[in-house]
C-alpha cells in the first residue's frame, strides 16, 4: 500500500473554541484545574486532555505535533522551538553516560558539532560513518552503541541513506534509529521504513516562509511522554519550547506544504538538468548519476519529487562567493543559509552551515570549497530565472 502523507494532513479536521476552521490560538503559560486532585494527577501524568504549564504542552503545540506526526505516520509528535533543541533532547533521553552513538558524518554542521563536541562531556561518544554503506555501518557498532542516527538526505551533500537497510541493523543490535528528515518532508517517510523516531527542523520546508525557527520530534507515545516527563524528560526540563503563535502559524504553512514541495521539485530538477548539460559538477538526487538516484527513488512516495536542494560546484570559493553575489544583484534570489523560501537561497556549505566541520573531514567526505548549496524557490517561469543564472555564470566565468 503506497504511503499518502498529504491525505494525511488534508484528513485533520479542526473545530475552533467558537467554531473556527482554524483552533484558536492558546495565549496562557498555566492552566487552572476545577479541583486540586486533577492538578495532582496531571503531574502524574495520568489526567488526558488537562494542561498544566506550557512548557510541558499546550493546545497549540498539540495541534501542530499531531498534524506532523500524522504527516510522518508515527502515534505522536512533540514540537520543539528549533530544530536543535529537538535533536538535542532526543539524542541525551536516549542516551545515558557511557553510551555510543553512530552517526552519518554527513550531517548538518550544528548536529556534527553536538555530537563531536558537545556531548562527550558526558562521556557520549559518536563514531562518523559513510551512512551508505550498510556494512561500515554495522563494523562501527560496540556493545556500547545505543543510538543510529542520520539524515534520510543529507545536509549539504545530498548523500541518501538506506533507510530500510539501516533500519534491520538497528533492530538487530536493538538500537533506537533516529532519522532527521529535514530535507525530504512528504517525499520520504522514514517510520514507515522502520525508524524509530524521525526529526524536522520546522525552519525549513515544513514552515517555508523563512519567519520562523521550530522543530519536531516524531515517535511512539512512549518515546514523546518520556521526552515531556516532569522527572526526567529532556524536553520538559531542558526546556526547548515553541511558542504557541509560532505553533499556530507553523501548522497554516504546514497544510500547503505539498503544493511546494511539487513546485520547488520541479524546479529543481529543471535546474539540476540544465547545469548538468552545461558541464557543471552538479548534486541533485534526482540525476540519474547521484550516488543515491536509486534508493532515493525506492525509498519515496510519489508526487514530491527529489527535494529542493540543488548542489554545484564551481572550483573555488572565491568563483563561488563571486557568483552568489552577482545572483543576489540579479535578483535571482538571497545569499542566505537555510532552505525551503519562495526565493532561491544560496550559500557556500564549507564555510557556512558545515563550517563546524574541520576542513580535512570536509575533503573526506567530498565537501569541495566551490560548492555552493541552492535551495530552489518557487519561481513560477524557471526558464527565465535558469536563462538569467547562465549569463550570470558566464558573466564570471565559470561557464
Ligand atoms: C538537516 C538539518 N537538521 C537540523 C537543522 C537544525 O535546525 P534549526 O536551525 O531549526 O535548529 C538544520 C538547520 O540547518 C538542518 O539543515
């Protein structure tokens, strides 16, 4: 049966406190009870529907959890105020002093920069593996590993992991598989190819209007309610909250999420096609030389295409520092990190978003100096902008 994550969404039916289409928004940081056993119970955990301080929950913050975890098919969801405070509290209520985690070493800078530097203060420690090979993977583990983290695509060099694969080998040695989706929200569907709990960053796609930070952890109930335990829940006393306007307007964005994805898809691929004709090194899934062409296209579901994300490199990065400006003049879009606005953002990974990542571990893992990362807009005449981009590079020589 073919896996509809947008029916999903579309199916939501909302009846606001006065009967509005949209919920109305929670504006309170507490919550009163009618009787003092109830407020008791709540702190259990043991009273469904109560509410006792927003930055354990609040109706806004619920609403929008449970519209991603029906988009990502998983039995709950809790939102966080960014993409890091959600990575962060899942991977240290997953993990105890002593465990190991493995990860992909082609992650998000901020995600590297966590584990490599951060968490071993509390003697967690993180082997960086090549994600796409399955048996590297498996050589990496001890009798310590706890965690198996990765992209489903990867920040910035589009690597596509194999989800099902990783997936067996993380039942096997009973780990948690732990799948940040950012880059393929609708496209990939990573519980439905067995990971255990899957992770957004909201800045990006999802929410899409480049306003707002958020983040969201999707997994069972169990995981969620240990995440939010006032015991000893990450999320509940490191306290990355989202603010429940934010919540609010994230789930407006969320219901046209699938119309944009399509469109920056297929701009995207018209873009990557063209690059490619015209003899630049090109990354984009959906070429049929990437690496991951294949299990990209086994792995999605229809419709959303192969993501937003387009990588070129152009040699050097001062070519690639002098291009980015001339687009920005030419209106082609913003010299900006992040991914997912209506205008096409560029920037140079090496030494921006994955600048955490020291610069011989960047050559290993094929992170070029030149490369610049596109995050294709919604340009509705992509002809015209690809004509505009062209002379640009030929302005600066590149072609
Ligand atoms: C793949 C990926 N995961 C996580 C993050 C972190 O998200 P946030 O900036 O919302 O904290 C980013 C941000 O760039 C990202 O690209």
């Amino acid at each position: 049966m073919k896996y509809k994550p947008a029916n999903n969404i579309q199916d939501l039916q909302y009846f606001g406190e006065y009967g509005g289409v949209n919920p109305s928004i929670s504006d309170s940081s507490t919550y009163t009870f009618l009787s003092a056993k109830t407020m008791f119970d709540t702190f259990e955990g043991n009273a469904e529907g109560c509410y006792l301080y927003s930055r354990h929950s609040s109706p806004s913050n619920l609403y929008l959890g449970e519209a991603l975890a029906a988009m990502e098919g998983t039995e709950t969801a809790t939102v966080a105020a960014s993409g890091m405070g959600a990575i962060t509290s899942a991977l240290l209520q997953l993990c105890q002093a002593g465990d190991h985690i493995v990860s992909s070493r082609t992650v998000y800078g901020g995600t590297y920069a966590f584990l490599k530097n951060f968490i071993p203060k509390f003697n967690i420690n993180t082997s960086f593996v090549d994600i796409t090979k399955p048996e590297v993977v498996e050589a990496a583990l001890t009798k310590n590993t706890k965690v198996l983290y990765c992209e489903a695509v990867s920040n910035p060099l589009l690597e596509v992991a194999d989800l099902e694969a990783l997936a067996k080998i993380a039942k096997k040695h009973q780990l948690s598989f732990v799948v940040d989706n950012t880059f393929s929200p609708l496209s990939i569907s990573p519980e439905k190819l067995g990971a255990d709990v899957v992770i957004h960053s909201l800045t990006k796609f999802i929410n899409g209007s480049s306003d707002a930070v958020g983040g969201v952890t999707c997994g069972s109930q169990e995981f969620i309610n240990s995440l939010r335990s006032v015991n000893d829940g990450a999320n509940m006393l490191l306290g990355p909250t989202m603010d429940s306007m934010r919540a609010a307007s994230i789930l407006k964005n969320l219901r046209t999420l699938h119309i944009r994805m399509k469109q920056h898809s297929q701009n995207a691929m018209y873009l990557a096609e063209r690059f490619q004709q015209d003899n630049l090194r090109t990354v984009y899934p959906g070429l049929k030389n990437h690496p991951g062409h294949e299990s990209f296209k086994k792995q999605m579901n229809e419709d959303y295409g192969f993501g937003i994300d387009v990588g070129i490199d152009v040699g050097s990065l001062d070519k690639a520092n002098e291009l980015m400006e001339l687009m920005q003049e030419k209106n082609l879009g913003y010299l900006a990190v992040s991914l997912g606005f209506y205008k096409t953002l560029f920037s140079a990974p090496g030494s921006s978003t994955s600048s955490e990542i020291p610069v011989e571990e960047q050559k290993e893992m094929g992170l070029s100096d030149g490369l610049i990362r596109f995050s294709i807009g919604l340009d509705n005449e992509i002809e015209r902008t690809y004509k505009t981009m062209k002379s640009c590079m030929q302005e600066v020589g590149i072609l």
